[in-house]
C-alpha cells in the first residue's frame, strides 16, 4: 500500500468508522443492515468536526469509505475470521458525477477593466495565470516569490515519491505572452 493510501485508509477509520455505531461491534457481528445505517448516516448526518459542527458528506466519500470498509471485510474472509462479506449486501451510494461551469464569463469589458486596474499591482500575474489556464487555487497558492516576474511566472515542476530519497525535476515552464501588459 501506497503511503498516502494508508493514510487516506487510516482517516476513513479514525474519523468515520471508529467513531460510530459500527466501530462498536464486533466483526462477526456487522450485517449488510448495519453498513446501510452507516451510509445513510454519514449522508444525512455526517460527522462531527473538531469545532463541533456537523459535515454531511457526498455519496462519492461515502460510496469511497463502502470500498475501504468492502475490501478489510473481504480481507476478513479470506483470513476465516468471517464466513461472509456483509457489504457484498449492502447498498451503497451512488457517486453522482457535478459537472461544474468552467468559468463564469463576465461582462464585456468587465475583465479588461479589471487586468487594467491590477497592471501595476503585484499580484497581476497571479490573476492573470488563474484567469488565462484556470490553475488551482492550491497550485497559485504554492508558487513562491522567486517564482514572480513583473511580466511572467516560472512555474517549476517536480515528481516527488515519498519512497524517492530526493526531488526529480521535470522541467520549467515559462508563461510570458499571456501575461505581458499591452
């Protein structure tokens, strides 16, 4: 397994399984009802968070932690601690694909206006790099101020393996022509 998939398998325990009902009962005793009751709860109810609140979660979280839950129980199977895998009964969620609008296209002139106003501004090429390739929020928050020219932004690459000793370059990327102020 994966570091970070064993990390995303302890999450989906910690935080979800262990907490509720499920996690009380014994595995002999889990039923294809009791892993229904699970889903239904977490769509409807979610969990608690750290400041008290209440998450609901998606079907596509929920049908991902059916998978997790699915895959322990048929490993439980295989090892005889169970006769049967109680999810191979239950009824999961279905993961509805959103579609989600590219971009909301302003008004005429509303963006120019905009460019215009930023031009000398510092963060020009950051609204501009997110309005031109639609990057991340994550991937723009990431770049660094060695990254940031008046009229372009080095965007360098890098694979990285928790295995790998060190960082494997890929390439850098240069992006002057949509950013350059007319």
């Amino acid at each position: 397994i994966r570091p970070n998939t064993r990390i995303g398998y302890l999450n989906i325990l910690e935080n979800h399984v262990s907490p509720s009902a499920l996690g009380d009962l014994p595995l002999r005793r889990i039923t294809a009802a009791d892993l229904d009751d699970f889903y239904h709860k977490q769509l409807t109810q979610g969990r608690t968070l750290k400041n008290g609140r209440r998450q609901k979660l998606s079907g596509r979280t929920v049908l991902s932690h059916h998978i997790f839950i699915s895959s322990v129980l048929k490993a439980a199977v295989e090892d005889d601690l169970i006769e049967k895998n109680p999810a191979a009964k239950a009824h999961p969620p279905e993961a509805k694909k959103v579609i989600k609008p590219i971009m909301n296209v302003p008004e005429e002139g509303v963006a120019t206006d905009f460019f215009d106003f930023l031009s000398e501004k510092p963060q020009y090429p950051f609204f501009a790099l997110d309005f031109v390739t639609g990057i991340r929020r994550s991937e723009l928050a990431a770049l660094s101020e060695d990254c940031v020219r008046k009229d372009s932004i080095i965007i360098d690459q890098a694979l990285f393996r928790p295995s790998a000793k060190r960082r494997e370059d890929i390439g850098t990327s240069w992006i002057d022509d949509f950013l350059a102020p007319s």
